[in-house]
C-alpha cells in the first residue's frame, strides 16, 4: 500500500486526519490515489443520500452591502458595483416560478443591507412559509446578533448559511478589514446552532494567503462544529477588489477538499457551486463525482444576474430560471443522478 492510499482508506474507515496526511492528499501526482479518494467519497454520499441530488433555488436579492471583505466583487468600496436590491413581491415571485419548477428550498442571499430591517426579513420569511408551508427557507445575510437570528428563526426560517470563510485567526485578518473578526464570524455561528437552524460553514478554495496549515484549521473546525451544510468553491477574483489580480483557486484542490470533507463529515449536505462551474465547464458534475450532494440553480430575475458579481465570469447569468433548473436536470442525469423535489434535509446517522 502506498502512503496515499494508506491515507485515504483510514480517513474513510475513521474520519481522521494528520496536517501532514492532508499535505500529502492535496499535492500528490499519483492518479490512483486521486481516484480512490473520489470515489469513495461518492460512495459515500450515495451510501447516505443514494443519487439523489438536491436542488436549491437561490434568490440573490440585494448586492447592498455594508462589509468590505477584500475578495467580494459587492464589497461597499466597490463604487462600480451596481446595486440593486428586489421588493418583497420580486421575491415572492421568484418563489412562485421556483415552486412550479419544483424546488423545495428557497435560499436567500444578498449582502448586508441596511434596508432589509429584522422586521423586513421576518415579514418576508413568514411570507414564504405562509404560501408554501412545504418548503424551507435559507437565509445567508451574514453576521447579525443572536436576537436578529432568533427573530428570522420564529419567523419560520429553518437554515442559515455562513461560511466561516477561514478558521486562521491570521488569515482572516488579511481577508477582512480590522472592523470584522474571526471571533465574531464563530459567535454567530454557534449561535445560529443552538438557535436549532440547519446551519452551513465554509470557505473559498485558493483565496490570498491561503495555505495547507489554513485549510488544516478549516477541517478541524468541520469537524468541531459539526455544521450540517459545508459550502466551499473556489476563489475567483473579480477585476474591482483588492484581490483583483489574484490567481483563482484550482479545480483539482477543489475537487479534493470536496472529497475530504464527504469522508470526514460523511453526512453533511454538500453543495458543487456555482463558482465551481465557473472555472470548468463541467465542475458542477465533477463536484457531484467526488460527492458532492446538492446543487443550486439561480432563481434571481435575469435583469440583475449580472449585478451580482461577486467575482469575474460568473456563469448563468443570461438564463432564465426554467433554463437553469433544467439545465441542471440534465446535467445530473449525465452522470447518472437525479434532481429531486423534496426539501433536502440533512439526514442524521
Ligand atoms: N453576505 C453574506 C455573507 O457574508 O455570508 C452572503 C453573501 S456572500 C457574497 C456569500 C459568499 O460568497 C461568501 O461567503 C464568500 O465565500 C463567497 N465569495 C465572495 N467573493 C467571492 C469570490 N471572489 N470568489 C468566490 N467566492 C466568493
Ligand atoms: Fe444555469 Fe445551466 S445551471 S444555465
């Protein structure tokens, strides 16, 4: 047995890994061992999950934002962003074609703005759950006090998603202006669980300053907080930001760390993303094939796809949301799994 695949089969066998064991599965040339661990981390979403794919129609529903994280093309500095934000009844449109498309989930996303009150989100939340009691609704508008979650989860709201974007206290000072910190990103989300919401971390693949110690702490921190989604992609820089001319994140590092993370937290919910398609043509299927589980298709009006750039060439911008969703169908049955019309809930052991 070679060190590899000595690696790989006690990570799938017991969820464990070394810094240097991680070093090693993400710099190796050895192409039997990058299709052992794939695999198994595809056997081991379909052990739990079979082949179904769950959809997640997502609403980015204003490009307001408050924060200036350095990486992020709708970061306040960013004075040629146009912004936009959508009225409650934009957003309950969307839902409507959504549902009619078959999704489940509505996931709303948009940056941290002002406008949008606790009382405005609540009143939005209730209003979805209202017309379509059979769905979930996932907020992900960054960080907010525990009272403000609390709020969107007596609304009605059953998940949330916050990627802790780095768990290298240092790292995450050379990403995020001084006015934002690591401990504040982790107090949400501890709170965010124990508030009961399906809660989803993450981070981007290849950002500035990242290294194989940094994606080390972001493993143990999955393993610690036990998140039941993880969200990573990679970093695409985009030409307005800090990091405009930064070298965007691989393909081949992403596709790893997905299958990492499928075998070291075996049932989370784990979506191929967008920004994944975006660096390769078939990076979403790829996602799916080192097990992935969930993909989501944009349910944002076209008129403001592109103004939610936060990075360069994001893909599906001229689509509508019908093309999207069965765009995504199709891809799906490509490679042998099926979008499905349920909620998608993370399944317990
Ligand atoms: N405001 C909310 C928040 O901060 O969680 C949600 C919106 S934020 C734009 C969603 C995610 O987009 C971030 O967590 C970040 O990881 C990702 N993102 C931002 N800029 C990116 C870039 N240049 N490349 C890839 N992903 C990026
Ligand atoms: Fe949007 Fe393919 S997923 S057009």
């Amino acid at each position: 047995m070679t060190r590899e695949s000595e690696i790989i089969e006690r990570l799938a066998a017991e969820q464990t890994l070394a810094a240097e064991e991680l070093s090693i599965l993400l710099t190796t040339d050895d192409k039997t061992a990058e299709e052992r661990l794939r695999s198994l981390a595809a056997e081991t979403a379909q052990r739990i999950y079979g082949n179904e794919i769950y959809i997640r129609g997502l609403i980015e529903f204003t490009n307001y934002c408050k924060n200036d994280c350095y990486y992020c093309g709708i970061r306040r500095s960013n004075a040629r962003a146009q912004r936009y934000r959508l009225t409650k009844e934009q957003i309950l449109a969307c839902c409507k074609e959504g549902y009619g498309l078959g999704f489940r989930t509505f996931v709303l996303q948009g940056g941290e703005d002002l406008y949008f009150t606790d009382a405005r989100i609540c009143e939005l939340v209730a209003a979805i759950k209202e017309q379509y009691p059979d769905c979930a609704v996932t907020l992900s508008v960054g960080e907010k006090t525990r009272e403000s979650y609390q709020a969107y989860f007596d609304a009605g709201a059953d998940r949330y998603l916050l990627r802790h974007e780095t768990a290298d206290e240092a790292h995450y000072g050379k990403l995020h202006p001084a006015e934002m910190s690591f401990a504040n990103r982790v107090r949400c989300l501890k709170d965010l669980k124990e508030i009961g919401y399906q809660t989803g971390c993450g981070f981007m693949v290849g950002s500035p300053h990242q290294t194989v110690e940094t994606l080390y702490a972001d493993l143990k921190f999955i393993r610690e907080f036990q998140p039941e989604m993880v969200g990573i992609g990679p970093f695409i820089p985009q030409q307005d930001t800090p990091f405009g001319d930064r070298a965007a994140g691989t393909l081949r590092m992403t596709l790893r760390l997905l299958s990492i993370i499928r075998l070291l937290h075996p049932h989370v919910l784990l979506p191929a993303t967008t920004a994944l398609g975006t660096i390769h043509p078939k990076g979403r299927e790829m996602g799916i094939l080192a097990g992935a589980n969930v993909v989501m298709p944009n349910l944002s009006p076209v008129n403001v796809r592109e103004k939610y750039k936060l990075y360069d060439n994001k893909i599906c911008t001229g689509d509508e949301a019908a093309e999207c969703r069965f765009c995504m169908q199709r891809r799906m049955e490509s490679i042998g799994y099926r979008v499905v019309t349920d909620r998608g809930d993370y399944k317990e052991d």
